[in-house]
C-alpha cells in the first residue's frame, strides 16, 4: 500500500470519533494490574444481528467481564470502519485494532490461506473444523504474523452450494449448460467451467434480477444469504453440494497485542476462543432457520450422492493443479486429517 494511501486510510479511522485514548496504541500503559483503561476497535462488515456481529459482541463482553472493566472493546458493525480489504491493510499498521474477515482478501498476507479456498477440499463441516481446531489451524494463525496481523480464532462461515431456476441438479450432467453467477475470481470461474456451466461474473446486488430475467439460471451462496436475499422465489432448486466451505478468521494488529501484557493477551486469546464457539453454534441455528424458511417457500432441496458429489470432486481436479500447486503438503495434510 502506498504511503497516501495509508494517510488516507488512517485518516478514516480518525473520522469515526474515537480520536481520544481510544484503541489501544492511544495509552501511556498497558500492563495488567496497572489501572490504565484500554479501548480496542472491532471492525465488523456485518449487521449487528448477523452471527459474526453477536459473536464479536459476545468476545467484547467476555473482555470486559474478565479485566473487570479495565480492558474495553468496541464493536463497530455494518462496514462502519470500511471495507475488509481497507480494515485489512489498517489493522496491519494499528489504524484499527481488531476485525473479523473472509480469508479471500487475507491471503495476499499470508499466501497458505489460498489453498482453504479451493473446492471440495473438506469431506464435511466435522472434517474441516479438525483441520482447524488441530495442528494445522494454530499454524495458518500464526501465518498472517510477518504482516502484522495475529489470528485469533475461526469463524464459521458454512458451505457454499449451487441453486437455479431450471432443474434439480442430482449428478454432474444436470450442470450442463446452465448460466451461473459467480464472483469475480478465475478460481470460481475455473470450477463452474470445470463442473460443465457457465460461469456469469455478475454484482451481488444484481442476482436476483438476473435470476427473475433469465439473465443468468442460478448462483451460488450458503444457506442464510440465499434465504435473505429472496433468491429461492426465483431460483428454487437448492443442491447441497459443499463446493465451497471456506473459514473467517478473527484477527488483531500485532502492535497492539505487542502493547498488551502477557497477561492481557492471554486474556484475548481465551476469549476470541470462546466467541469462536458461540458464533458456531450461531451459525448452526442460523442455517436452519435459513433452511426451513425456504422449504416452507417453495425450494426444492436435493442433497447430492456419495457417487454424485464424487463425480463433482473428479471434475474439478484440474484446479489442484492450477492453484494448489504450490500448496500440495498443506492439502495432503488436510486429507489426511481423520
């Protein structure tokens, strides 16, 4: 990042209001026992009543309950403090002290990150949280730390499947043909290439009319945005397929933790971990909300086969070899997790 824009991008956390003693790197001292109040900023993307919003809360509670009130953190949801790859950049120089984020934008600080995002790499949720919770997990932490940025915890963010407004999708060849609106990424397009589709690179905003126009047959999401953007009154086949189950990471700056005591960061640490828990099961009572309003709305739910999902693994292969060349012992260790 150039030096005008990290002026600029200091200059917008300035511009929330917190220009006294707020954050951490604004006190004399941060040594536990020593007294002094220590106001962390939060950076959430999300609505306050998303899971990842309540569970950033829940850590900011969890803080202040066990530094009894001298360690605050505050919690700014909706995108207040910018976009993710703004917040980003700003939690690497201790504009912003903390965050929770998508791994996409955080692997250009840690490139390991990019073999998480490729497709069918877990066999189920039970699979992927091994992965993290193991061995593996701790050390993607740790991988963002030359950049300035210290993972916490993870944060579920389901799987991903495809939905259309044509037909139910129960093997491979039913993927033939169809328009899927797919993000900005050469991966994605690469795998619905792979998987016999056409991938639509289309705004998000812009889905839903797409659909309801045949401007594209379907999409891809998990469960809670597919349920609250209305997509499946337009798109009501909804396969789940699990291409796509990539993890959130909650972070801190790494000047700011290097302020805290050892104590204090302890203390951090722990509670991340706990929120990490309260947002899974969050997520877990939120997808099947999600689920069942839109079986009550009308979608057709098809779970693949074991043949069927296996036809979708085989397809995408290639990809292994475009993008997870690199990253071939860090896949075959999570393969082997058992």
């Amino acid at each position: 990042m150039t030096w005008k824009k990290n002026v600029l991008a200091a200059l917008s956390v300035l511009a929330v209001g917190t220009m006294a003693l707020t954050g951490c790197g604004g006190n004399s001292s941060s040594s536990s026992g020593s007294g002094d109040k220590i106001v962390l900023r939060y950076a959430e993307n999300q609505v306050k009543d998303y899971p990842t919003t309540q569970a950033a809360q829940k850590f900011a509670d969890l803080v202040k309950e066990k530094t009894n009130g001298r360690i605050t953190v505050e919690v700014y949801d909706s995108g207040q403090l910018g976009d993710e790859k703004s917040v980003i950049e700003q939690v690497q120089f201790g504009g912003i002290d903390m965050s929770r984020v998508s791994l996409t934008p955080l692997s250009e600080f840690s490139r390991n990150l990019m073999a998480l995002q490729l497709p069918y790499l877990y066999r189920d949720s039970e699979h992927m949280w091994k992965v993290l919770d193991g061995d593996i997990g701790k050390e993607l932490l740790k991988s963002t730390e030359d950049s300035g940025i210290v993972g916490l915890s993870w944060y579920d963010a389901g799987a991903r499947n495809f939905y259309n407004s044509k037909r139910e999708i129960k093997s491979l060849a039913d993927m033939q043909g169809l328009k899927i609106r797919v993000q900005e990424s050469s991966m994605m397009m690469d795998m619905v290439k792979a998987l016999g589709a056409n991938p639509t690179p289309m705004p998000y905003g812009e889905v839903y009319s797409g659909l309801q126009t045949n401007v594209i047959d379907g999409a891809e999401n998990n469960w809670p945005s597919y349920e609250s953007t209305s997509h499946y009154e337009v798109a009501k086949y909804y396969v789940v397929d699990e291409h796509s189950r990539v993890p959130e990471m909650q972070i801190i700056s790494k000047q700011t933790m290097d302020k805290l005591s050892a104590d204090d960061q302890k203390i951090i640490r722990e509670c991340a971990a706990e929120s990490a828990k309260y947002e899974r099961q969050l997520w877990a009572e939120r997808e099947k909300a999600s689920e069942e309003k839109v079986r009550a709305g009308g979608a057709v739910i098809t779970r693949l086969s074991d043949v069927a999902r296996a036809e979708f693994i085989k397809a995408v292969q290639p990809l292994y070899e475009k993008y997870g060349a690199e990253y071939k012992d860090l896949i075959q260790k999570i393969r082997d997790v058992k």
